[in-house]
C-alpha cells in the first residue's frame, strides 16, 4: 500500500480549492492509493523541469504533481490547474 507524504505547499494549494473540488480530490486521492494506475487518473510522467516527476487528473482542470519515493512513499507536491507545471 502506497503511503502519501503532502508537501506545505500541496496542504497550502488543497485548502485554497472549492470544497466541492476539495472533496474531488479526496477521492482520486484514494483511487490513486488503491490503484496508481487507475485509467481514469490518466497518471503520466512529466518532462522539462519536473522530468523525475508524474501527474494524475483530478478532473479536466485539476492536476496532483507527485513523485516516487523509496518503499512505497509518494510524495505529493502541488494542486491546480495546469499551471502546477510551471
């Protein structure tokens, strides 16, 4: 089982967002802890600066930003739109 580890600034990013988008999150938060690679994330590796990095949809706007870590650990970085990216 995957464990997250939040940055301040995804915290920061999740408490801006509606609660509706908020409670969204959540739950794609969960699908992606049963199953990375749930089609409907539409998980992908990033390029450029964030190369190391992966993305998955919280909806056609929203992304999460997070990487791998060692046994299991996932780190999520950032919320939002595609902005995130930059």
């Amino acid at each position: 089982m995957l464990r997250i580890i939040y940055s301040e600034k995804f915290v920061s990013q999740f408490e801006s967002l509606e609660p509706r988008i908020q409670k969204l999150a959540e739950k794609k938060i969960e699908m992606f802890i049963t199953d990375h690679r749930h089609p409907s994330l539409k998980t992908h590796e990033l390029n450029g600066m964030l190369e190391d990095y992966f993305s998955f949809s919280v909806d056609l706007q929203m992304r999460i930003v997070f990487g791998y870590g060692a046994k299991g650990i996932v780190h999520f970085l950032k919320i939002g739109n595609h902005d995130v990216y930059r």
